[in-house]
C-alpha cells in the first residue's frame, strides 16, 4: 500500500490538463473551459485479489463533467508579443467521476459486494503565479481530492476511499535573464481513510524544499533538489522525516535528443526504527527521449504534446507505505506519445520494477514479516480520434500486475499480494 496524494481520476486524459482542454471560451482576460466525458468498459479485477481468491470482474461505467476557470493561456498571449507579462496567472479546474459497476464474473458475494462500489470521485485544483516572468516571482496551489479506489493487497473488506489534500508555494528567483533559477518551497500532503477499519493509515507530511536549476550552456542546464519534511500518522503512531538531495543534468544534446541525469541521497529517519525499518541508500533517474520531430525549442526544459516522442529511463526511490514503514522501488519505463495531424492522440506507457520491503514487525493488523521483494508490471494504451477540435473519441487499454510470493497473515486471515488487473474502455467526450 503506498502513501501518497493521489488524483482523483484515472482516467489518461484527465491526468494532464494538455490533454483535458481544447481551445477554451474567452470572457475578457479569461478562459472557461468545459468538458464531459463518459467511458464504458471492462474491469476484470477491480478489488485487485490473487488468482487463488476469486478475482471479480465487472462492467463499468464513468461519466466525468469538468470545468476549469483560467487567465489567458500561452497561445492568445502570444498573439500580443509586445505586451508585458501579467501580474498573476492563475488556474481553477473542478471534476467528478461517476462510477457504476455491473458485476459479470466470481463469486456472489464479490459480485454483491462489487455492486456497492458505485460512487462518486472528484478533484478540484487551484494555482496561482504571482508576478511571473520577472526576477522575483511566486507560486501558490491547493487541491482536494476523492479518491476511489481498491488496496494493492486485495483487502476488500472495508471501502479504500479517501480523501487527499494538498497545498503548497514557492518563492523563486530568477536573475540574469532566466540563467539562474532558484525555488524555496513547502508543501502539504494530507491523506485521510474514510472506513473506520483504515482509519489508523491517515497521514499528514509537511515538506520544504530546495530546488532549481544553472542554464550554463544554450542547451543544457545544472539541475538540482532538496527536500525535508515530517511525516506522521496521528492514529497509527509512525512518523518520520523524509530526506532527499539530489542533483544532475537536463539538456538537448541536439534538437532531437534530450538526456535527464539526477543522483543523490535518500534517508527515512523513522521515529521508532525496527531491524532495516529506514531506507538510507542511493537515489536518482535517468531518462533519455528522442523527439520524433525537432523540438523548436532551446530551452533545457522544454516539452510539449504536440512534439511526438519516444523515452525510456530509470528511477530509483523510496515511498512511505502502509504496511510497516517505507519500500524501495526500482523501476524502468518506456513512453511513446505522438500527435497525428493534429487529429489523433496515441499515448502508450509501460515500466516494471522492483518493489522491495524491509522486515516487517507485527502489530494488530498483520503478523511479522521477514523482507521480500515483489515485481510490479504496469502498461497503459490511450487513443483517442479528434472528431473535432472539441470532440474526441477514445480507447484505453491498462494492465497492473503484482507478482509477489509472499502472504500476509491478517485479521481475516491468509492475505496473498499476487494480483493481476485488465482494464478495457471506448469513450467519448467533449472539450472546450
């Protein structure tokens, strides 16, 4: 089970608002941007159980209203080059999933119990820049969250909804013409179980932070990244202080071949440590992608959906998890995204990793565990056909696997955390 602030939604193109809105409606000095969705399709094991215990496999049905409230964006500023930058820009987005699960397959009470998970996910963002474009600026950004969603250890007994809440700013500075770029920030993550049965896995983190990056080159750029923060769990009794520095490169090596490189330190610092309960290790990514057109861009950091491109790369980190104290992951990926024609969307995404647990002490929950490690699988398809500039057809494909040997020994009894989930939509839907 991972701790962490987690969308709403999971559906691709909801995840990134390049994908969720289209031109917009101008009212004055700003955008609205409506939207609604629906997708119907097939989840072949919502509740996430290993194959021995009777995986459930249902029939879904999402239906998403969205609507967001911003200042003018990049495009219609741009048609005014001359004009000074804004004192602020800011970003409002509101969206609510509607889930109906018709069960199809497994056991009668899965099926029964499958059909009480229709419900109603939401998330609503905020974000504001003070003063951007100049040497000093800032950000501030707020969120709140309902999230529905399963266990990764196929508990089913109690609803995993929860609620998650963050915000957050910066303060940055950015002398020399944007060579130099230097951010102080805090953010809050607050992660609260609604059943009664997860209530001790609530968790609140403050973390502050240090990061920006040196333009020393055209092309290429110094990066680095610090954080602290105090981790507590008010009704489970852990807490800790996550520690993370890292530093690297970003840059183009040419107009079509762009290289990420960050290495540095990663350190738990648990309250109450138990025998390899803290994660003290190294940390760091490496990712390469190749535009299948030339970025037109030289700046280091420049990325956009349009610009087709494949990458593939590596990450090494640690999370807090709910089940002892924290687990390492390391995971490779590989991405494909490409525009055709400004008409079709192809977005393809798979990775596999090392999921890695320390020893687990025993408490009320579950029995003591000696450390094992699982393999994580995952893979998402997503198309969609642009009917229109405001329409659009589309087709998810996702699988997740946990391969994992290990079993749990809980309340309810012997808990395996092999799994394996097949999910399958066509949908369509309408952005402004």
């Amino acid at each position: 089970m991972v701790s962490s602030t987690a969308g709403a939604q999971d559906q691709p193109w909801l995840a990134d608002r390049q994908y969720t809105e289209g031109i917009g409606i101008r009212v004055g000095d700003f955008e609205l941007h409506p939207g609604a969705a629906a997708e119907f399709g097939f989840d072949s094991n919502f509740f996430r159980r290993a194959d021995v215990e009777d995986p459930v496999g249902s029939l879904r049905l999402r239906v998403t209203p969205s609507f967001s409230l911003s200042t003018l964006g990049p495009q219609r500023l741009q048609a005014s080059p001359d004009a000074p930058p804004p004192d602020f820009a800011f970003h409002a987005g509101i969206a609510a999933t509607y889930n109906e699960f018709i069960p199809v397959s497994g056991p009668d009470e899965g099926k029964d119990l499958m059909s009480e998970q229709r419900n109603v996910g939401g998330l609503l963002d905020l974000r504001l820049a003070i003063l951007p474009q100049r040497p000093w600026s800032g950000n501030l950004e707020a969120s709140l969250g309902r999230t529905i969603a399963p266990t990764d250890q196929g508990l089913t007994q109690d609803s995993f909804n929860r609620i998650n809440a963050a915000a957050g700013g910066e303060l940055i500075w950015t002398p020399g013409g944007g060579l130099l770029d230097w951010r102080l920030g805090y953010h809050f993550d607050g992660t609260i179980f609604e059943s009664g049965g997860y209530q001790d896995l609530t968790n609140l983190t403050h973390m502050f932070g240090t990061r920006g990056r040196w333009r020393f080159l055209p092309r290429t750029a110094a990066i680095y990244d610090a954080s602290f923060g105090f981790l507590s769990y008010p009704d489970g009794g852990k807490s800790g202080h996550p520690l993370r520095v890292q530093a690297g490169l970003s840059g183009l090596l040419t107009p079509s071949l762009k290289v990420l490189a960050l290495v540095g330190w990663g350190a738990s610092f648990y309250t109450a440590p138990v025998d390899g309960s803290d994660f003290d290790s190294v940390i760091g990514q490496l990712e390469v992608k190749y535009y299948l057109t030339p970025s037109p861009s030289s700046d280091p950091a420049a990325s956009s959906l349009v610009i087709p491109s494949i990458s593939a790369g590596f990450i090494r980190d640690y999370q807090d998890s709910l089940i002892g104290t924290y687990f390492e992951r390391d995971r490779v990926y590989a991405k494909l995204t490409y525009f055709f024609g400004g008409r079709f969307l192809l977005d393809v995404e798979g990775g596999v990793g090392a999921i890695i647990y320390p020893n687990i002490p025993s408490n009320g929950s579950y029995a003591a565990e000696s450390a094992w490690t699982d393999v994580r699988v995952d893979a998402t398809a997503f198309g969609e056909y642009r009917l229109r500039d405001s329409i659009g057809f589309n087709a998810t494909l996702r699988y997740n696997a946990n391969l994992s040997q290990t079993t749990l020994t809980v309340p309810e009894g012997e808990n395996s955390l092999q799994w394996q989930q097949f999910e399958a939509y066509l949908g369509v839907r309408w952005f402004m």
